[in-house]
C-alpha cells in the first residue's frame, strides 16, 4: 500500500478540522494516542524481529470523556506500549479520586453521578465499587503492616455503626487501637469489629499484634471492657492499664436524675482532678469513696460501686507525671477520631457488611494527617515511659 504524504501544514489543517466538529478534540486526541503506538510497534518490530498482529481495544479516560483506543498488538506478543503505562496511571489516579470522595462521606451513587458529569458516561454502583478494588488492598495492607516493638501508650475505644449480617441490621461495635510511638507522633494499629464482645475476641486482637511485631506497650488506656485487663496482662506482663474516667462519668450520669446531673457533675470533676502534683492514687481513691458514699444515699447502684476493687484502674493515670495527666485518664483522642469515622458512614445508613465498614475506617483512620505532628508535653514521663530523644 502506498503511503500518502502530507505537509506539516496540511496535517494541522485536517486536524484543526476535525477538532471543530462535535466531540472532534476527544477524535483528535483518539488519533494521536493511535498513531503514535503504531509508529511505536513498527520500532519494536524492527529491532526484535517481530510482526504486527492486530489491534486490542482498551477504553481510558481522556479529557473529560471515555476514549476506546485500538492498541496495536504483536505476533510474539512482548509489545507494550509505553504510552498504555502513563494511561494506567491516569486510570489510577482516577480510581483513587473516587474512593478519596466516598471515604469523604460520598454514596457509590453520588460518586457514580459526579464522574458520569466529568466523563460523560453513566457509571453504575456495582460499576463504582469495583473502582475501589485498589483502595482494599492498601487498607488491608496498612491494617496488617509491621508494627514497632514497643509503643509507650496504646489507646482502645469504640464506636458503633449500624451494620447488615445476612439478613439483619443492627449497631456492631468497630474498636480502634490508636498507639503514641516513642517519636510521640500517633499511628492507627489496628481496627477490628465485635459482633459481641468477649474476653476472647481481644486476646485474638493481643495476638495479632505481637505476630505484627508488638512486643510490649507502657501504658494502655481503654474503656470499661469486661475483663480486657486481664487479657492485656496475660500478653503484654508489665503493662499498666488505665480505664477511661469519660466512659465512668457517663455510665453514673445514666443512674440519677436530670435536676442532680449537675451537681454530680461537678462532683465528679473534682474526683478525677488533673494537674495537681501533690496528687496521688490514695488521695484519688479517697475522693472517690466520699463521693459514692455521698451520691449513694439516694442512688443505691452508686453506692455500689465503691466496693468494687477494679474502679482504682480509673485512678492510674495520677501515678504518672502530673503534667500529662489530662492526655491519659480518657480515650479523648480515639473519640475525635470516631466523630470522623460517623461523619463519613453517616449518609450511607446501614453499611453492607462488616468488611465495607472496616475499609471506610481504615482509610479514614489511614489519612489522618494529624497524627504526624510530635505530640507536646507527653515525654514529661520518663520513669515510667520510654522516648526517642
């Protein structure tokens, strides 16, 4: 076949033709992205003594519209483009700006909707959620990575979402473990769901982090699990535990009436003081049996709870530095955490299954940027916790 030559001012007037016309720039673009993969495989034919052997489709975005490129293929079958690299990773950007809007709080609906304005295609839920196929690998693969030796304070805290097993919906709780290194920036370890709770369900979490290369931690801030102490001392001996005083409070305001919250509250609050240098667990423990015995006149479950030994691990927080003490006796940093974790699942109503709702924490937790700014004050303590200078 004999080929035509054409001028340089004869190929940009065809092309300025062509791109005039509706839908002609995506034409233009479609044409150069082909002609220069052919002019490609005919280098690649020369130098390895291959054959042309047909053409592939492959569709990519380009320009705001989906182009269908025919790829030029080769009889042996080595050829590759070098240009089908530099669509892939547009492809990928792509696929990671839509799970960047549906970790932002965005449906598979919406994000459909808003790459069918920009790409002019309509783009199905099912369609939308193979886009994210990417984006579990990374969360699974930052959920599982190696974790350092020793963590001085681990924080535990959960938030609960409504969730569908089979066929049923209900609220399941998904825990965060949320770790200070000793560099005092913050990490998400880990983050698992309980159906229901129970004392085996964390000593399978415990095991898992020591096989992900935890060894030990300093001190571990938790909420009033049952029993989680003693799982904790089980795998990590030497550890102290510390109960969150926030989780206390709003378990003894659920026991008395509205017109004595308020002065309960402020009861409480001179209970679990913090910043006092002269304080101590002895002085704190004190505190606390006054107040039961004083609110326990009227509200017998209060008065209870002065005999039960485990409420002085609310009070271990006032064996540690003084200055500190407001950072440790709450799990106040996995709360902030958890308010974005609800901000994101909250117009999506009940998730599909747990392991969609582990991938949306899990990227929410994995690109927190907060967490890589040093922590002020919190290497005050350093009889009890170890820091990197």
């Amino acid at each position: 076949m004999k080929r035509i030559h054409f001028t340089q001012e004869q190929i940009t007037k065809i092309l300025g033709e062509i791109a005039e016309k509706e839908g002609g720039y995506q034409e233009v673009l479609k044409i150069s992205l082909e002609a220069m993969m052919r002019a490609e495989r005919e280098e690649h034919n020369k130098s390895e003594g291959d054959m042309s052997n047909g053409y592939r489709i492959r569709r990519t975005f380009g320009q705001g519209k989906i182009l269908e490129l025919q790829v030029p293929r080769s009889r042996k079958g080595h050829f590759y483009p070098i240009l089908l690299s530099l669509l892939r990773d547009q492809e990928e950007e792509c696929r990671r700006m839509a799970f960047s809007l549906y970790g932002a709080g965005l449906t598979t609906e919406q994000v459909g909707n808003i790459f069918g304005e920009i790409y002019g295609r309509q783009y199905s839920t099912s369609q939308i959620s193979r886009m994210f196929e990417f984006a579990r690998s990374d969360v699974q693969r930052w959920l599982q990575r190696p974790l350092e030796p020793y963590y001085p304070i681990l924080y535990i805290d959960a938030t609960f979402i409504y969730t569908r097993r089979i066929d049923h919906v209900s609220k399941e709780a998904y825990y965060t473990i949320l770790g200070v290194r000793k560099d005092r920036t913050r990490e998400v370890l880990a983050v698992v769901n309980f159906p229901t709770e129970s004392a085996q369900a964390w000593e399978d979490v415990f095991i898992d982090l020591k096989s992900r290369g935890m060894k030990q931690a300093g001190l571990i801030v938790c909420d009033s699990l049952s029993s989680i102490e003693t799982s904790i001392w089980k795998h990590f001996p030497g550890t102290e535990v510390q109960l969150c005083t926030i989780h206390l409070q709003r378990n003894v305001q659920k026991r008395i009436k509205p017109k004595d919250k308020a002065q309960v509250a402020d009861d409480f609050k001179d209970v679990f003081r913090t910043g006092d240098r002269y304080d101590n667990k002895s002085k704190g423990w004190e505190r606390w049996v006054n107040f039961c015995n004083k609110w326990g006149r009227y509200y017998p479950s209060i008065k209870r709870m002065v005999y039960n030994q485990r409420y002085k691990l609310y009070f271990t927080y006032l064996d540690y530095d003084y200055r500190i003490h407001s950072m440790i006796y709450s799990t106040n940093w996995i709360e902030r955490l958890n308010r974005d974790y609800k901000r994101t699942t909250r117009m999506r109503g009940a998730l599909p299954n747990p392991e969609a709702t582990i991938l949306l924490l899990g990227y929410v937790a994995m690109t927190r940027s907060a967490y890589q700014r040093k922590l002020p004050k919190i290497n005050y303590e350093t009889e009890k916790l170890q820091w990197e200078e």
